[in-house]
C-alpha cells in the first residue's frame, strides 16, 4: 500500500478566516505524552482517524536509507491481537478505507470509516502503537512490495529522478541528502535489531499526534480514546510491555533484572506486588529520547552543472536553488512567487516558454520546504530540437524579471485568489483536515494555524515577492541538472 | 516454526492493560443514517434541465454541463470530436486564449471543456465573473487557426506513441471487436482520419453539439435555489442552438462464439489481455445492484476478488487483474483486464475463462458476499461526502427514469442481494464460450491463442484495430531472392560477374551523420568492413565516442559509454561468422545461417519479399523492393537475459556508389527513439584504422 511523499511540504495546509468557516477543534495531550486533536463535521456519517508520527526518512541512519517508508509498510502487518493480514480486512470489510504515506520528515497513517465504526478505528490505531507483530514473511513480502513502487514511481517514470539528484546534491552531510524511498541495498541489509530499535524509539505516545475528524461525539470519542490510548504506559514503559510481550523469561531476566512473573499480565498497570510497580514507576519516569537533525546550514555556495542520463525522449533542466525551511517568515512569499511562475496555464513559465517561445513541453517551479530545511527547483522539458543553453536563459530571463520588477498588480490579485481558491479546496474533506491540524501541531507548534494559514500570505507584499526573489534565486550559488536520454 | 520479528513468541492472549481486552475487536455503533438531500430541479425555455445540490460546507460551488447530444459517427474523419473538445479553450469572439487563461487564474478557478460539456469550479465570491467566462465559451468558441494547428501536431504526436503504447492499442482493438461499425464507439482515430479533419469541420460539429435543448447543468455547492435561478436565467438562456442530435438506439454487439483479436507489438514482454462480454442492459435496469455486487466479488476494486486471487495472489501471473463493468444507454460492456508475462499469456485467459465459468455455475460464498457487500455500502457513504456525488445522483434519477428514492434505498437494495441472485445474475449476462478477446503482445504468443477462438481464425489487427493485411505467398524461394538481392547492388546480371566484382572489393568505410529529435546535437556513425569479415562501427557525438564495436573475425567486442567495454560471448562470435561478406546474404547458404522466405508484405503501398534470417538470440527480417529487390528495411530483434529488443532500420536514396548499389538515407527506430541518417560518404578500398574501433 501506502504512497510516498518525497515533498512533506507541497501539500500546503490549512484554510483562511476570511471566506473559509472556521475548523472549530479541541485538543490536549494524555499523560503518556499523545497529543489528540478533534474535530467535528457532521454533514456525510464518516469519520477519518489519523496518527502522525514525527519520524521521517531525516532520522534514518546513513546505511538504513528508505527504512522509515519500509517500516510505514510493514505496520500494516498485524499486532498482538490482528493476525497478519486482518489489518486491511477489518477496515474495507467494515466499509472503510485506509492508507499511509511517508516523507522527510513525518510518517502519517489513517483509516476513513463509517462514523459508527470510530471505535474500531481507534482500536487498530492503538494496537499499531502498543505492539505491532511483524513476521519474516511479511517482511519479504513488503520488501518487493516497496522495491515494485519504487520501479513504478521512480526507476520507470521518465525525468523523476531529478528529486533524488538535486537532494543528493543540495544537502551534503545531511540527512536530507536521501529521498524517502531510499536505497533498495540498504533495506536488504537491514538487520532484526533495526526493526526493534526504530518501533521502540520512534513508535511512543510522546512522538505521535492523534487527529480525528468528521461525523463524530466529542465526549464519547474522549471515553474511548481513554479506553484505548491513555491506557498505553508512559516513558519506556511501553517498551517494557513489548519486552514483556515478546522476550523469553531468560531474555527479561538479563534485560531488567526481574523475572517475567513479576509482572502481572491480568492486571498489568495496577499490579498488586509492590516490586512490580516500582518497576512500572521507574521505567514510566525514563522519558524516551530522540534526536533530531538540526538545521541544514551548509548551502550550495557555488553553481554545480551535472549530467543525468535517463530513458526519456526529450532533454530536460533542473535548476536547484537554497531555500529556508517551510516555517521560515520567507516562505509564504516564495510559494506566491513560485504561483506567479508557474501556476496555471497564465502564469510567465507557461505562456512565456512553453506557449509563445515554444522551448520547453512543460515548465515548472516548485518549492521543497521541509522542517530542517528547504530547496526550490525550477525545470522545463525541453520541445524538440530546442538548445538547452537557450533554454536556460529563457527560465533565468524570468527570474532575473522578478528580482528587477515588482510583479503587476493584477499578478498579485490572482495569486492571492489562487492561494484562498487552493486553501478552501484543501479543507473540503474531513481526511484532509484531519492531516492538516496534524501537520500544523508538529510543524508550527499551533493546530490553530490551519484556521489563520490565509492571512499568512495575505501579509505578504509585492515588495516581499521581489525581495524573496533576490535574496534566494543566486546565480552565482546553484544546481544545474541537466537530463539527456540514454543510449538504446 | 515462524520467525517473529518484533514479536518474537507471542503467548501471553492474556495481557490486560488498564481494563482493557485487547483482543476484543470493537463492535460497530448503530447503523448510521445516511441523509441523501433531495436536489432541486428545474428546466429553462432553451431546453436545458438544471440540478441544483446545495451546499454551504465550503465557499465554493461547480456547474457542470453535459449536452445532451447522442454519439455521432464520424467516419473517414474519425477523432474530430476529441479535436473540437480540445479547441473549445481556444479563445472566444471578444477574449484570446491568453486573455481567457488569464481571466479564469485571476479568480482562481478552473474551466475545462471537451466535445462531452464544459465545467466549471469557482470560489463564491467571484461565481459571476467564473459564469461569465464560462457563458462566453459556450455560445463564442472562436477556433483560431494558429491553435488548431497547435493541437493537430499534438494529435499528431500522440497518435505516434499510441503506437507503442500497448493499453492504447487494446483499447482500440476493443473498440472494433465490441461495437458493429455503424456504432460511434467502435471509431478509432488514426494517422489518416486526422489528416482529412479540416478546421470547418471543428467549427461545425461545435455547432450541431453545443446546443441547449436536452443538456444538463448540475449545480453544487455554495449557492440558494434564488440565486442559481438568477444565475441560470442571466448566463444560459440566451444560449441558442437547433435540436439536439439524434441517432437511432445503439447497442454493444453481442458475442456469439469466442472471438480472439491479436495486436502485434514487437519486443513487448507482457501481453496486455482483455476479455469482454458485451452486455445488454442499460443504466437504471433493476439489475444495476445486483450486477455492481456480482462485479466486486468477481474482480473490482481491492485484493480479494476472485481474479486476483487466483491470478496474482495464487499464480503470480501479474501485477494486477480486474474487471470493469461500463454501462452505458449506448451499449453495455464487461471488460476483464491485466497485463501478463509472455509466457503465461495462454494459461492467464484460461484462468479468467475458470473464473467465469464458475461464477456462472456456482453459488458465491456467504463470507465473500458479506464482506463484499459491507466494502461496498462504506464506499457509498465515504463517497457521499462529495457534493458532486449527490448531484450526479439527481441526474442519473432525472436522465434514466429512476424511481425518485432510488439511491435512498440504495443500501437497503444491496443488502437484500443474495447468493441467488449473484448466481443468476451471473448466468444471465456472463458466459464463458461468448467472449472478444484481444490480446496485444509479441507474436510468439499468437499461436497459442487459437484454442480459445470458436473458428480458430483469429483477427490480426493493427495499433488502430484496423485488420491487418495478410502476407502473400511468395513467387520466388529466398535463395533465388538472394540472388537477384546480389545482382542489384552489384548492377550486375549473373552470378559470375557479381563474384569478379566484389572480389575487387577488399574494403569499405561509410560514415553517415544522424539525428534525432530527442538530442540537441548531431551524432557521427562510423561503419568499416575489411575482407573477408573484419567489421567495426562507432557512434560520435560532441567528440566522444559514445559507443563502438568491432569484429575482427575470430574475436571482438562492444564500448559503450554506459555499461564500459564487454566481449563478444562465444555465441556472439559464432553469430557473426555466419554473416560476413560485404553481401553476408551470399553467404547464408554456407555458413549455417537459418533463413527462409515469409512471403510478400505490402509495405507503404510497395509490395515487398520478406526475408527471415535466424541465429542464436537474433532474429532478422530484411524486406526487398518486389521491383528493385534493394533492400529497403531491416527488422532486428535480440532476446537477452528475458528481455526483448528491437530496431527497425529504413534504407532509402540509393545511388551507385564505389561500384555498388548503396543507401543515401537511413532511418533507425531503436526503442523510443528515432534517428534519421544521411550517408556523408562511402569510401572502398580506403586505409582504415581497426584500432580506433577496439
């Protein structure tokens, strides 16, 4: 199953307070650290249960590339209590529908289900957190999987490595360097401890953001989040469930120092013996800790021409510039410039190189904002016959017009429509708006954010585009890739 | 015993966690009531019937136009509905299409039109400017000159990858084994239909089909019943137009007997399968429920359908295999697809012929109609959360007379299908002797294909579905056509002389300079021949070799710029001493060449012999003028490893040059690419350098 993002960050978020109805919310975090936001929207009797962990392809180890989406798959193996298999069953057979996706920075999962199947969607939910069950089988099974999807979207889609070249290139010494999909060699290599230290230390309450929305009762959703999530012990007692769970009376000997049997499994978070609650305390109080890359501060500080050879028909360019990360006060502006170049059949790429100079087939600006950093590239395929030197200039020419010009005001009315007209669509359904007070709590800090995301860009000038325009698209500091077809 | 990873052995069923039975599945809550809000509907003087779904979730609301005319056959100009609905957004009388692009992105909306209507998406607050936009369109396309030729060579090209794109071709060949030719549906559009559409025809078809008498215009979204009426009344009555067209009724022609379609497709190694029954019900038969049911079990959407059990779950023939139901008031049609290794391309239609079979003899399990059944009502409700789902409704109840609580009961309906009913279901409009199969692949799976025709006379059809012509037996053996091949490039009339005249031939050098659309710089082709079978070749571009070869007569070898150098396998040499020469098809008789004469193919108009050559992992079909007997094609195909591929080399522009009769054009298709080459020069008895191509 389970898509990849390689962007985290195209997919814009949130909605406007000026057109758009406010996404009225209630959050707050259990004692074991899970945040939970809920939102009620009760038009069509459904309901979408999300859980976003914040651990992404940035926290995998060079040599474990693409393990974070390799484990995305494999947590749709079954638990303690679903046998492999079950988990896509008890949802489509209940009339629902589920899915996964993976990127930089973030993993999210979420189920959409008849609104009076909401406990059983937060049940598979909880289970996938407590004890998720992963045998050889499935992890063979989702090995080809993955490797099919990456020949599928990657390997076998002309010009769609040009994501994973500029990557590799604009972030060295970085985790950002790898795309989510990663190395098919490093998940061959991947070993039994890798399994378990990524689902122990990325897989707790405290890393993981519960987002429900649609036809649901906020009181009754709370009982039966109490029944199922704050009942998932706090600190590295979860992982001491799990051992318990899993390890032999032996191996829980030499890793805690107790027998299995001091544990009681009938009553295990009130156990009557005194040793076993002391144990339970201890390892509650053991916060779980994880690191964090930081901040991405080794720009391209020169331009870099390289050549890619692929199975495609027409030559291509890519040209990668340094940006700052998606929370960073300049972005807003860069995603309306980005409009202005290249959003709709108006905007100057289109009309200026594909329709009127007849350059390029296609021609395309995109923003990469992820959490720790972020690049924009800029590509064009080019039309037959068309030198690619001149191609260049062409995609240069509009950029130096931004940095030289403020953009007419009827360019800046247009995008500030196209940016509120984009932000309504986003929130037209109750899985979106499930994703994007998720995304808004990790990333901003603030779920709040998904209803003031408009006047975000609605503070931006035209002064701002063309200062943004200078201060980021460098001639002197970027990526050329250029894209020629292979040999037969 | 199983290896568990993150469990290792799980044996503790019992753990309770803060009072909570893990192991209990949560029951569902009581059912859900599902709301479907009646629509509003009105018609207009013009002939238009509007249905209006409100909804204030969000500030946005759609207008969606289907016009109301019948499929229209359009023979030898075929395709020139998809030319119209790509023009539509060319412009009108008062807005170019700059203009108009610019007009509908300044209010953030999206307006799209096809042959079938237009649509139209806009926030609230700019809904009139978006319905005048949309208003100019309709009654104003103005079909500029400059943009019909724009999208033209755009067909142009896409008819050109249509010819290697496998899905295009079965659905073409589809197209003609389903529906008689009188039937719009069977048109398909191809290299010659789209030459003879002429702009005047564009102009006319646009107006005989954009009319507003029978039309639907479904409205979604933020807007009153009031406010829609005002908007109806200002921005589509004054739209005008004649009757819209009638035909007589259409129906998908019904199988009697198997009928097998083979699509050739040289190189491919899938076979794209497609197994249809034509069916005759029409939108709104009570059997609609039932049959969508029969459907999902047999092969939807999703894992566990019985197709994709067997077929990929069990066998691992493929990826993926489904079937599809269209009904459509034009014709009917059951379509089970997939794509499946060479090799198994026989034994996948015989398991789908399996399947069919037994659903059409055998009640359907109680577990599988069960599940089914819940997926199904769930993906009704998640699929109401979209306003234009409900509308779609209101039009489906409108155009096919359905009763007006159809889609209310719509659940109740679907849980009241039984396992007896899917059996007869199944019975009544399934059968596993009355199928059109088309199957596009390379054509050594063509002959296992037989068995599964009624009259063991398959249809051979082109990437067009159009029949292709047959091969005629040819007048001469290949030997004697090798022979008069030799007499024509050597402009000589006996076999004698040929031999005297190339003995004095003891080397050549041709260089040729190609290029192809896809690379921005011209290449340089180097080709040497020493006697008696020394051969080298080399491909130069931007000065670096990019790829060179030789064979020195016992031994040689490749260099590529991708893949570095590799030998030649002991194989390979034994191949190329069968062919050696400057003639090598002198010499086939003697060097254990397989070869034979396939007969006369009409080529471009030109009758030509086909000559096929066999050695080890290539085969080769050289194809001579019937007149000249130069040779003016070549077709290679090599297997390697499982994989297939293939050149196709055109010869052209022959002149006598160094004595011989030799090519002045050469044109090489070699996977997605197109090289055309002129011969700079042809040197014989020259001093070449074999060093240079090691």
């Amino acid at each position: 199953m389970k898509k990849i993002f390689c962007l985290g960050a195209l997919t814009l978020l949130s909605v406007s307070s000026f057109s758009q109805k406010k996404v009225d919310f209630v959050e707050y975090d259990l004692p074991n650290g899970l945040h939970v936001i809920l939102h009620q929207e009760k038009s069509t009797p459904i309901v979408a249960v999300s859980i976003l962990y914040h651990v992404g392809s940035k926290n995998e180890k060079v040599g474990r590339t693409g393990f974070a989406h390799f484990f995305e798959h494999l947590l749709f193996e079954g638990s303690q209590n679903i046998e492999r298999g079950e988990y896509d069953k008890l949802v489509e057979g209940n009339g629902g529908t589920l899915n996964a996706n993976t990127s930089n920075d973030r993993t999210f999962y979420y189920e959409i289900l008849p609104s009076n199947q909401l406990e059983l969607g937060l049940w598979l939910e909880s289970e996938r957190l407590l004890h998720a069950k992963v045998e050889n089988i499935g992890i063979e099974t989702q090995r080809s999987v993955v490797k099919e999807e990456k020949r599928q979207r990657v390997d076998n889609q002309p010009y769609a490595s040009f994501i994973t070249e500029a990557f590799k290139r604009m972030f060295v010494d970085h985790p950002y360097n790898w795309v989510p999909i990663g190395s098919m060699e490093d998940l061959d290599a991947a070993q039994e401890e890798d399994y378990v230290n990524f689902y122990k230390t990325f897989y707790v309450p405290s890393n993981a953001t519960l987002s429900i929305a649609g036809d649901l009762d906020i009181e009754q959703t709370k009982k039966w989040i109490d029944k199922y999530f704050a009942s998932i012990p706090s600190g590295q007692a979860i992982n001491l469930v799990r051992d318990y769970e899993n390890m032999t009376n032996d191996e829980f000997v030499a890793a805690y120092g107790v027998e299995l049997s001091v544990l009681d499994g009938q009553e295990y978070n009130n156990p009557k013996s005194a040793e076993a609650r002391k144990l339970l305390a201890k390892y509650a109080a053991m916060p779980t800790s994880i690191a964090r890359p930081p901040n991405y501060t080794g720009k391209l500080t020169k331009v870099i021409r390289d050549t890619v050879y692929d199975n495609i028909q027409l030559p291509a360019l890519f040209i990668t510039y340094n940006f700052p990360n998606q929370t960073d006060k300049d972005f807003c502006a860069l995603e309306m410039m980005n409009e202005i170049l290249s959003g709709g059949s108006s905007s100057r790429m289109n009309k200026s190189i594909v329709e009127r100079k007849e350059m390029a087939v296609a021609a395309f600006s995109a923003p990469f904002g992820m959490e720790v950093g972020g690049i924009g590239i800029l590509g064009a395929i080019s039309a037959n016959g068309v030198d690619l030197t001149e191609l260049q200039k062409a995609i240069d020419d509009e950029i130096v017009k931004m940095q030289n010009e403020l953009v007419t005001q009827e360019e800046f009315e247009k995008i500030r429509n196209k940016m509120e007209s984009d932000l309504i669509d986003m929130n037209s359904r109750v899985a979106g708006i499930a994703e994007n007070l998720a995304d808004n709590h990790v990333y901003y800090g603030s779920a709040g954010r998904t209803n003031t995301m408009l006047e975000g860009y609605m503070k931006v000038t035209r002064e701002d585009i063309q200062r943004v325009a200078k201060k980021y698209f460098t001639q002197d500091a970027r990526l050329i890739l250029i894209y020629l077809p292979k040999e037969n | 015993m199983k290896k568990l990873i993150i469990a290792t052995l799980a044996f503790l069923p019992l753990l309770s966690i803060g009072q909570v039975d893990r192991s209990i599945i949560p029951s569902s809550g009581a059912a859900t009531l599902i709301n479907i809000k009646d629509s509003e509907i009105f018609k207009t003087d013009n002939g238009i019937t509007v249905i209006l779904s409100e909804n204030h979730k969000i500030p946005s609301v759609s207008f969606q136009l289907s016009l109301g005319a019948d499929p229209i056959l359009e023979g030898p100009k075929a395709g020139v509905s998809n030319v119209m609905g790509d023009l539509v957004m060319s412009g009108t009388a008062k807005l170019t299409k700059d203009e108009l692009d610019n007009q509908i992105d300044y209010i953030g909306a999206y307006l799209s039109a096809s042959s079938g209507g237009m649509y139209l998406s806009v926030m609230t607050r700019f809904r009139d400017k978006g319905l005048a936009l949309m208003s100019d369109v309709l009654q104003n396309a103005s079909f500029p000159e400059s943009e019909f030729d724009r999208i033209v060579k755009q067909f142009e090209s896409g008819l050109k990858s249509a010819k290697s794109e496998p899905s295009q071709m079965a659905n073409n060949a589809n197209a003609k084994v389903n529906y008689d030719a009188m039937h719009p549906f069977s048109e398909t559009m191809t290299e010659e239909s789209l030459k003879s559409i002429k702009l005047e025809d564009v102009k006319q078809l646009y107006k005989l089909i954009y009319v507003p008498e029978g039309s639907y215009l479904v409205i979604v979204g933020d807007i009153t019943k009031e406010e829609a009426k005002a908007a109806v009344d200002k921005y589509f009555t004054s739209w005008t137009g004649g009757k819209a067209y009638k035909g007589a009724p259409l129906y998908s022609k019904p199988a009697s007997g198997s009928q097998v379609a083979f699509v050739s497709k040289t190189g491919a190694v899938q076979s794209v399968i497609n197994v249809n029954i034509p069916m005759d019900v029409a939108p709104g038969d009570p059997d609609q429920i039932g049959l969508t049911v029969l459907n999902q079990v047999f092969g939807g959407s999703g894992f566990g359908t019985r197709l994709m059990q067997n077929l990929r779950e069990d066998k691992a023939f493929t990826y993926g295999c489904y079937a599809r139901q269209n009904i459509d008031e034009h014709g009917s049609l059951l379509t089970i697809s997939g794509n499946f290794r060479n090799d198994v391309t026989d034994s996948a239609i015989t398991e789908i012929l399996y399947e069919i079979q037994k659903i059409t003899t055998e009640l359907a399990g109680e577990e599988e109609l069960e599940t089914t059944k819940a997926a199904m009502a769930g993906s009704f409700a998640r699929s109401l959360e979209s306003p234009q789902t409900i509308a779609r409704f209101a039009r489906n109840i409108e155009k096919y007379g359905l009763d007006k609580d159809y889609y209310k009961n719509y659940l109740k309906t679907l849980a009241a299908v039984n396992k007896d009913d899917v059996l007869r279901l199944a019975k009544k409009y399934m059968s596993a002797e009355n199928v059109n199969i088309v199957v596009v692949g390379n054509d050594e799976v063509a002959a296992k294909l037989k068995a599964f025709d009624s009259d063991g006379k398959i249809l051979k059809l082109d990437a067009f579905g159009n029949a292709v012509k047959e091969k005629k037996t040819a007048d001469i053996s290949a030997d004697q056509l090798i022979e008069n091949y030799v007499y024509a490039t050597t402009q000589t009339t006996s076999m004698k002389k040929a031999i005297k005249k190339l003995k004095k031939i003891k080397s050549y050098s041709r260089t040729t300079e190609l290029s192809a659309a896809q690379i921005p710089f011209p290449l340089k082709m180097s080709e040497v021949w020493i006697k008696p079978n020394t051969e080298g070749s080399k491909l130069e571009g931007q000065g670096m070799v990019l790829q060179k070869s030789y064979f020195d007569g016992n031994a040689g070898g490749t260099t590529s710029m991708q893949t570095g150098s590799k030998a030649l396998t002991e194989e390979e040499v034994t191949a190329q001493k069968k062919s050696f020469g400057i003639i090598p098809e002198m010499n086939y008789a003697t060097s254990g060449m397989k070869y034979e004469m396939v007969g006369i193919e009409v080529v471009e108009d030109k009758d030509m012999y086909v000559l096929s050559s066999t050695d080890g992992k290539k085969t080769q079909l050289d194809y001579f003028d019937k007149v000249t007997y130069l040779k003016m094609k070549s077709i290679i195909t090599n297997t390697e490893d499982g994989e297939v591929r293939s050149a196709e080399y055109d010869f052209g522009n022959y002149s006598m040059q160094g004595g011989l009769m030799s090519y002045g054009t050469i044109s090489m298709a070699i996977g997605p690419m197109t090289l055309e080459g002129k011969v700079k020069s042809f040197e014989v008895n020259g001093k070449i350098e074999l060093n240079t191509f090691k």
